[in-house]
C-alpha cells in the first residue's frame, strides 16, 4: 500500500531546530541495498532548500522498518532504521498512534525527519524530538505596525484595506508559488521515475542478455569440451588400433624372420646332407669302378697267363730262346702294373685328401656364412629394438605431453565452472530472496483478502438480518416458514462458507508443502554442490601440495648441487690458496738460498783478495 503527500507552498527548514531537541535512531546506513523490505509508504518532504521522496521499507526477516530520503537534486539516498520494538515505543508516546493506523505513524516520523552533519563525511538522517516547522517563503506582514502618525481617519481606512488586499495577495503569491513547485516536483518526479523505469529496463535487458552471452558461452564451452572429448576418445582409439595393429605386424616379421632363419637352416642342413650324399654315392662309384677294372685286369691277367702258358708249353719245344725275352717283358708288365696301381693309390689318396679339404673349406665356409648371417641378424635385432624403443618413448612423451595439455585444460575448466558455480550460487541466493519477498507478500495479499472476506460476510450478516427484521415486522405471518428458511439459509451459508475456508487452508497448506519441498530441494542441492565444490577443492588442494612437494624438491636438489658447487669452488680455491702459499714459501727460501750462496762467495773473494794482498806484502 503506497501513499503519495507532497508539499503544497510551505517548506521545512533543518536550520530552525536546534541540536539538543535531535533523538538519534538505532542505525544509520547510506547504502544502496536492495534488501530494505517491501514498500510500505511513500511521501514528499522539504528539508533546507531541496526536496526529497521519502519511502518506508518494512523487513520481516530482519524486523526492521527503514526510513529512505532520496534527494531529487543529486539522486543521494539517505537511511535510516528502527527495530520493530523501538518504533513501537517511539509511537507508544502519542495517544493518537496507539491504533492500527500504520500510515499514520509513518506519516509522524516523517514530520520529524532532519539532517545534521557529520563533518568530513557529509550529513546523515536522524529523528527531531518535534515536528519540522513550517516556514513560509514570502515574509509575513502581520504583526507589523501600521503606521497611524498624522493620518486622519480615511487615510487610516484606506491604509488598512491596502494592507487586507496586501495580506490576500500574499496568500494568493503564496498559494500560486506552491501550486507551481507541486506541479514541478511532480514533474521532476514523473521524469525521473521515467528514467529509472528506462535504466531499470535496460539494465534487465542487458542481464538478459548478459545471461544468454554466457548460456551461449557455456554451451559451447560444453559443446567444445564434448567435441574434444570425442576427439580424444577417437584418437586414442585410433592410436590403440594403430599400436596393437603395429605389433601385430612386428610379430608378424619376427615370426616370419624366425620362420626363415629355420627354413634357410633347413634348407641348409638338406643342401650339406645332399652333397654329403652325392659324395658317398661319388666315392661308392668310384670304388665300385675300381673294383671292376681291377677284376676285369685280373680276368685278363689270369687269360693272358693262360694264353702265355698255352703258348710257352707249345713252344717250350720250339723257342726257349725267346723265353728269357718273355720273361724280361713279362716281368716289365708286372713292374709297370705295379706300377700303375701305386700311382693310382697315390692318385686316390690325393683326390680323397683335395675332396676332404674342399668339403672343410666349404663346411668352414658355410659355418663362416653362417656366423655372418648371425651377426647380422643380431644387428638388425637390436636395431629393430632400439627403433622400438625410441618409437614407444617418443609416444610415451607424446602422451605425457597430452596428458598435461588435458590437465591444463580441465585446470582451467574446472576455474571457469567453480566462477560459474559462484555466479549461480549468487543468483539462486538473489532469487531465494525474491521468491520469500514474493511469499510474504502473497501472505500479506492473503491475509488481507481474508480479512476483506470477512468484513463482506459481516456486512452481508447485517443486511441479511435488516431483511429479515424488515420481513418479520411486516409479514408476522410468515415468521416461522421465514425462520426456518433463514435458518437453511445459514446452514448452507455456514457449509458454504466452511468449505471456502477449508479449501483457503488446503490451498495455503499445499503452497506451504510445496515450498517446503522446494526449500528441501534447493538445499539438497546447495548440499550436494557444495559436497562437490569440497572435493574439487581437495582434489585441486591436493595437486597443488604434490606440486609444492615436487618444487621444494627440485629447489632441495639445485640447493645440493649449488652447495656442493659452492664447496667444490671453495675447496678448489683453497687448494689454490695453499699451493700459492707453498710456492712463496719455496720462492722466498730459494731466494734465501741464492742469498746464502752470493754471501758466501762474496766472503770467499774477499778472503781470496785479502789472502793475496798479505802475501804481496
């Protein structure tokens, strides 16, 4: 409920009131809160020579009622504030405010409003022990002397009528003044309501805005963090893949390289059994060969010893001369066979004893390539596993590297969301504040509509009666069938009205259950994020200890190192030092020895010439 008084041609001084007749209130505060309370009365008021629009916050969670003077030249706010218990008191002082009438008492600590000064600090609000004097702007002219020295009594008349009409042109100057700044306050008034209505919708359009910028920017931030984790979970994926698809084919060529090695031995093995083979089947041949010209040479050694028998005993009789020549030959053949058949033992052995060396020489080769192929093996196994090993650390590094970019990012992630989660805790604050105003405000609407109710029920119940005084005075005929409709009536007045009532509290009754659900919500909520707020601030506590931890260990460590510097430097120069000083000592005694020895010869030619100079005498 808002009243508007303003001030219609006389004005309050601060100046007229003396300090002494002040009485301070309880606070005093020049701030620009919005957290004063509901409005509960609004007037003008006049103080020195500026006006000021006087408003009354009541706060029922504070219980307190507060006092605003906002002045209209500077657009300055003024404060101040009475408990519930001391504005009582104050009021208890009139008789006339012992009553409901709360714009009244208003309206009287607003007629003792007053300013006093504060030094250095400007001036503050305070509470006069009596009502602000009304002071007229154009001085009044009563009281005055009218002068009545050597006038007759017309001119007094006529001096007395000009005075009436001078008394009524100063009301009339006085009454136009007034209408003239009323209409100019209101005006003033009127605009800067305006241009608080125009501020106050630009700056909720710049909220709303300011609101959608950052849905916007969260949104995005969520859309991006989502594409980038998706993007880390299909690179990782695909880096797996690539991982194990690599060590497939890694394994795939040592089988294969293990495979041939074992095959190329194979092969290898069946290669040196086939020509071993071949060698043995060569060597069987030849020896079976051998044995065949041997045996054909003794056939036809064995047929010629025949033939020559035959012949020698047919012709034992006719040519014993030739027998001897036959003898001769015969015994040349068999030297010559001898012969023959060493040279072919000693050819045999010779061949044996070459394909004996050949086959070494080959085997000596083969084991030769053999351990070459070995090495070699060995060496691109180990570079094969040392390119292994340099590709896995340059992805370990790779994946520490993203690792600590994912950190960084969540670390800065999780800033944004904890100042996020500070402006949503600010705003569910604010609009827990706005929704318990609009609460109270509802139960005050409430209350007052029942209250409106019941007076309406009240003054239906009397003109009911008046109807019914009215009926049974003129129709006492009627005044039982009268009565007992007017009894039905009330019945069903009465149930009627007990079901309103009853739905008024189940209604009242529901809003409070669910504001008590919500209440419940909002703090499991408020519980719940700050449970989560808490462990972030453990998990994020914690990582900055281990990394105090690692710090203060690396500091301990190049401390160490710089220390033992510092005393390897220092030892270093101390070594110096004492070999400097060793090396002046052994300077100074080898200058004292070359002393020593220039002294001695210089004695001894002395001596020499003194020796000499005697014997001359």
């Amino acid at each position: 409920q808002v009243a508007f008084s303003f001030p219609l041609g006389t004005a309050c001084k601060a100046g007229v009131r003396s300090a002494p007749s002040r009485v301070a209130a309880s606070t005093h505060t020049m701030d620009h809160g919005d957290d004063k309370g509901t409005l509960m009365f609004q007037g003008g008021k006049k103080l020195g020579d500026e006006y000021y629009i006087v408003s009354v916050f009541d706060s029922v969670e504070r219980e307190v009622l507060t006092f605003s003077a906002y002045e209209l030249e500077n657009s300055e706010t003024y404060n101040i504030s009475f408990p519930y218990v001391e504005f009582d008191t104050l009021c208890k002082q009139d008789p006339e405010l012992n009553t409901d009438n709360k714009e009244a008492r208003y309206q009287w600590i607003v007629q003792r409003l007053d300013f006093v000064s504060e030094g250095t600090n400007g001036k503050k609000l305070t509470l006069a022990a009596e009502p602000t004097p009304e002071e007229p702007d154009i001085p009044s002219a009563t009281g005055k002397a009218i002068p009545t020295g050597r006038m007759n009594y017309m001119e007094r008349q006529r001096q007395k009528q000009e005075m009436d009409k001078l008394d009524e042109k100063r009301a009339k100057a006085i009454t136009e003044k007034g209408e003239k700044a009323r209409k100019a306050f209101l005006a003033e008034l009127q605009e800067k309501k305006r241009l608080e209505d125009l501020k106050a919708a630009a700056r909720s359009q710049r909220i709303e805005e300011e609101r959608q910028e950052r849905r916007e920017k969260e949104q995005m931030a969520r859309r991006i963090a989502e594409e980038k984790a998706a993007k880390y979970a299909a690179n990782n994926d695909q880096r797996e893949a690539r991982i194990h698809e690599l060590e497939q084919q890694r394994k795939q060529r040592e089988e294969k390289k293990i495979h041939d090695i074992v095959e190329e031995d194979r092969r290898a093995k069946a290669d040196r059994e086939t020509r071993i083979e071949n060698a043995r089947l060569a060597k069987r041949n030849q020896d079976f060969e051998h044995r065949q010209h041997e045996e054909a040479e003794k056939a036809r050694l064995a047929s010629l010893n025949e033939k020559r028998e035959g012949a020698i005993a047919a012709r034992t009789d006719r040519s014993k001369e030739k027998e001897a020549e036959y003898i001769r030959k015969r015994q040349q053949i068999i030297d010559d066979l001898a012969r023959e058949k060493q040279n072919r033992q000693e050819r045999k052995a010779k061949y044996v004893y070459e394909k004996s060396a050949e086959r070494a020489r080959l085997l000596k080769e083969q084991h030769d390539q053999q351990a070459e192929w070995d090495r070699l093996e060995d060496q691109r196994t180990q570079a094969e596993l040392k390119r292994d090993h340099d590709r896995n650390m340059m992805m370990v590094e790779h994946i520490e590297k993203l690792k600590q970019e994912r950190d960084r990012k969540e670390h800065e992630l999780q800033v944004r969301k904890e100042a996020s989660l500070a402006q949503r805790r600010d705003h569910e604050t604010k609009s827990n504040e706005e929704r318990a105003a609009k609460n109270r405000e509802l139960a005050e609407r409430e209350e007052k509509r029942h209250r409106h109710i019941a007076d309406r029920e009240v003054q239906r119940e009397q003109r009911n009666q008046e109807y019914i005084d009215h009926i049974r005075n003129l129709k006492s005929s009627e005044e039982a069938r009268a009565r007992d409709k007017h009894e039905h009536l009330e019945a069903s007045r009465q149930k009627a009205r007990e079901e309103r009532i009853s739905r008024r509290q189940d209604k009242m009754e529901q809003a409070e259950q669910r504001a008590a659900i919500n209440r419940a919500r909002e703090d499991h909520i408020s519980k719940r994020q700050h449970n989560r707020d808490l462990k972030e601030v453990d998990k994020v506590r914690k990582w900055k200890e281990e990394e105090q931890t690692k710090q203060l260990e690396l500091q301990a460590k190049k401390e160490a190192k710089r220390l033992a510097a510092r005393e390897a430097a220092m030892k270093k120069q101390q070594e110096e030092e004492e070999k400097r000083l060793e090396w002046q000592k052994l300077e100074e005694k080898r200058q004292q020895n070359i002393a020593n020895k220039d002294n001695a010869r210089i004695e001894r030619e002395q001596q020499r010439l003194g020796g000499t100079a005697i014997t001359a005498n």
